[in-house]
C-alpha cells in the first residue's frame, strides 16, 4: 500500500513539474507576440501579414504530413512501455525509422510545391523549407511519452527568442519576410537535433525492418487523418481566406485568430501532460482515480476558458487598435465570436486527451474531428465568398462546437456529461457577470489608452476569480489540489 501511495505522489508531482514547464512556456510564448506583433503588423501591414500567414500554413499542412500523428501516436506509445527498456527501445527505432521515411518523402513534395506551383508566396514559402526537415529529426514524442517536457520547453523559447530577434533586426518591409522564415525554420531544426541529444542514455536505437516499422503505420495513419481534419478548420481557413477574401481580409483575420490561439496554449499545454499520465494510470488498472482527474480537470479548464472568452467580449475593442495598429481595428470583431470557440476546444480537449486517447478510442477522434472539418469546409465554401474572414469565424465556431457534440453521441454513457454541463453553467455565469460588472464601469476609463485598458483587465481578473473561488469554497471544489503541493482533499463537488 504504501508503494502505491508513493507512486502516485511521485505521478502528481510529475504532472505538476511538466504542467509548469508547459504552463511557462505556453505564457512566454503568450507574451513574446505582445513585442513582435505590433511592430511586424505595422512593418509589414495588413498584405504582408496576410501573405505569411498564407506561406506558413500551407507549410505546417506539409509538417502535419510529416509528423503523421505521432504526437499523438508516438507519445502514447512510449508512455506504454517506458518501464520495459527492451520493448522501448524497439518500440521507439519502430516508429522512428517509420517518421523518417514518411518525412522525406513529405519534403520531396513540398519543395515540388515550392518551385512548381506556389505563387506571389514563393520566397516565403521557400525560406520555411527546414520546416518540413525538420521533421526528420522531431522526437518530441517520444520525450513527451518519457514524461519529460523541459528539454522541449526550453527549445521551443530558444526558437521564439531567435525568430523574435529577427523581427527587429531584419524585417523593415514585406519583402523581408523570407528572412523571418528561414530564421524560424533554421531554429526549429536545430532546436529539434538538440532534443535528439536528450535522448541519449535513454533509448537506444536498434535496427529494425521496414516491415517492423510500418506495423505502426495504421493507427499512425488513423490519427493523422484527424489530425489532417483538424487542420482543415485550424489551417485551411486561413488559407481558404487568402485565397478567396484576399491577403489583406486574411491579415485582419490572422491577427484576430492569434490571439486565440496563443490563449488555447494553455489549454494544449495541460492537455499534452494529462495524456501521457491517463495512459499510464489505464495500464496500471487505475480508471476511478482518471476519471477523479478529469473532474478537476475540467473544472480547471473551464474556469480557464469561460474567463478569456468573456474577456475578450469585455476589452477586445479597446485591445485590438492599441496592440496591431489602427488598419487592424476589425479584427476585433473577429476575435470577440471567436473568444467562444476557447470554451468548445476545452471541453474537448479534457475528454479526448484523458479519456478517448488513452482508452485507444481512435475511431471516435476520427469521427468527431471529420465531422467538425466536413461542417468548416461547407460552411467555408458558402460564407468566405459574401462574408470574407467573418465567414471563416462562423465556419470554425460550428466546427469545434461538433467536435465536442460528436464525443457525446459516442461516450454519454460513459462520462458524466451533466456534471460537465453544470460545470460549465457555473462558470459561463461568472463570467457573464464579470462582462457585466465591466459594461458598467467601463465608462469610468475614458479614452483608448494602454493604462485604462489594464486597469479594466486588472478589474475583470479580480471579479472573475473572486466569483470562482466563492464557487470552488461553498462547493468544496479541490481545484488548487491540482496546481499547489500540499493542498490535497478527496472530496470532488460541483
């Protein structure tokens, strides 16, 4: 008994130590675009933002490609055997020489698409190559499945640190994109040889068949394509804007779409070091304590959602302008509708990264993601043309809302979908009120300053999380029992 005590204090400690490598990471990366944004919106304006990000998502279909899933494939994989050194080392020169097959045969295509049908994007398109090289050499996965996200932390704020210093060193029109690119690429690269270094001591690898390596091959594929589907309203619609709306209507809406995606790193973050720990508590027979988990944990993640949702709904008018520059006003009326989609991507995050995954429910990520990505390229195809990227909004807003309700169909036998429900009620309703309480003292802070708009947050922080630990008090919630040590409790409320 006291083993198993002892393990467990050792997985929640863990969970901690790589929940606050993430969480760190994913606010730097938070901040870091709060210094490059402004001057590279007002640099290059709204076309060559629009033309980046054109250029860079076409190449981040191709990584996906690379990759083929194996952030998700490989790290549950791992985390499986990472207590039998035999079948790790296997397991890992498996799938290994798998990925590296794969990828090259990704960046063949890729620079066929380079020199042979890219457009006006060319130069920028070609300088982010190394992207798909680099997909190589990315063993992020089986780090992650050894429960060790430092090296890839600190990396990854190695890359943003270098490309930011890019920013401003070299890029004084949009004819230097192409510098940014590269310096991004070059990074990436040699932030992911770095990592293979990590490794040493660690696994081995062996030599393996190309037979033994494509075993692996299907339920990579599986994933992928889910992966595939998600980047149709993740990736595509920025390149489905482009290409209809234009590169300036693609700029407001990339700018716009920043924002949340930097505020669902969070949510990514929490999810990527829940995953590995739920598989590894499955195999050990310990399904009460992942469903105690992921109680807390959505209450944790909607707490988190519901309040940057309806922050942005309360200062998004005031922030936009003041962040990228007077041409990017309307992003702000992008970027308030898409605050919601927060909400629709925690929800399902905490079940997929803590249930489906780690139960081997493929096929229900797969149903669920495809249906979402058929809903965006319809609704993408009929409002992109009338409604330009305010079309792409509502595409992505009904794609992540079928996400989550495709889960349900498959798995409301099995989760507790009404104490989520009310969950979330709770905290819709705190953050209703803290929009409110800021509707009505917003008057007191006259003018578009950076002072008033802090004050506001500031403001709307303190109501909004005075409302939440009210809730969490009366309700006996243990959600700090997740973050501080020493703050345990058995009881779970709400």
């Amino acid at each position: 008994m006291e083993t198993v005590s002892t393990g467990r204090e050792v997985l929640i400690l863990s969970a901690r130590k790589n929940t606050l490598y993430n969480v760190s990471y994913r606010v730097f990366s938070i901040l870091l675009p709060l210094v490059t944004a402004p001057y590279l919106s007002r640099t290059v304006g709204k076309f060559g933002v629009g033309l980046y990000s054109y250029a860079w998502n076409i190449s981040y279909i191709f990584v996906l490609i690379g990759t083929l899933g194996l952030e998700t494939y490989g790290v549950r994989a791992i985390s499986r055997v990472r207590d039998d050194p035999e079948k790790l080392n296997r397991t890992f020169s498996e799938i290994w020489r798998m990925q590296r097959v794969v990828a090259a045969a990704a960046l063949a295509v890729w620079l066929v698409y380079v020199f042979f049908i890219a457009g006006e994007e060319k130069p920028v398109a070609l300088s982010l190559s190394m992207m798909s090289l680099s997909c190589i050499v990315n063993l992020d996965w089986c780090l992650m499945g050894l429960d060790q996200f430092r090296p890839i932390a600190l990396r990854n704020t190695a890359v943003k640190l270098l490309a930011a210093l890019c920013v401003f060193l070299f890029i004084h029109d949009s004819g230097d994109l192409w510098v940014y690119g590269f310096a991004w690429s070059l990074a990436t690269f040699l932030g992911c040889v770095s990592c293979m270094f990590r490794l040493k001591g660690q696994v081995s690898y062996i030599p393996v068949t190309l037979r033994e390596s494509f075993r692996h091959f299907p339920p990579c594929a599986l994933l992928f394509v889910s992966v595939i589907a998600v980047s149709v309203y993740r990736t595509m619609d920025k390149v489905m804007v482009g290409a209809i709306a234009g590169m300036e209507e693609n700029g407001l809406y990339e700018n716009a779409e920043k924002i949340i995606y930097c505020l669902s790193g969070f949510i990514s973050a929490f999810g990527n070091v829940m995953m590995p720990r739920s598989s590894h508590l499955l195999s050990q027979g310990r399904v009460d304590e992942i469903r105690r988990s992921m109680k807390l944990s959505m209450h944790l993640v909607l707490c988190m959602v519901c309040g940057m949702a309806f922050g942005l709904l309360s200062v998004a008018d005031r922030f936009t302008p003041l962040f990228y520059g007077q041409e990017f006003v309307l992003s702000s009326r992008l970027m308030i509708p898409l605050g919601f989609s927060l909400v629709l991507i925690g929800f399902a995050n905490v079940i997929r990264m803590q249930w489906i995954l780690p139960h081997g429910l493929d096929s229900i990520v797969l149903r669920s993601v495809l249906s979402g990505a058929a809903v965006n390229l319809l609704v993408n195809t009929a409002l992109i043309p009338p409604l330009g990227a305010m079309g792409a909004v509502i595409g992505t807003l009904m794609a992540e809302g079928t996400v989550p309700l495709v889960q349900f169909l498959h798995l409301k036998k099995d989760l507790p979908y009404k104490t989520y429900l009310k969950t979330l009620a709770a905290y819709t309703a705190a953050g209703l009120a803290m929009y409110l309480a800021l509707f009505f003292i917003s008057p007191l802070f006259p003018g578009n300053t950076w002072l008033s708009l802090a004050c506001l947050v500031f403001l709307g922080g303190l109501i909004y999380g005075i409302l939440s630990l009210l809730y969490w008090h009366i309700c006996h919630i243990p959600v700090l029992s997740m973050l501080l040590p020493g703050r345990r409790k058995n009881k779970i409320g709400g």
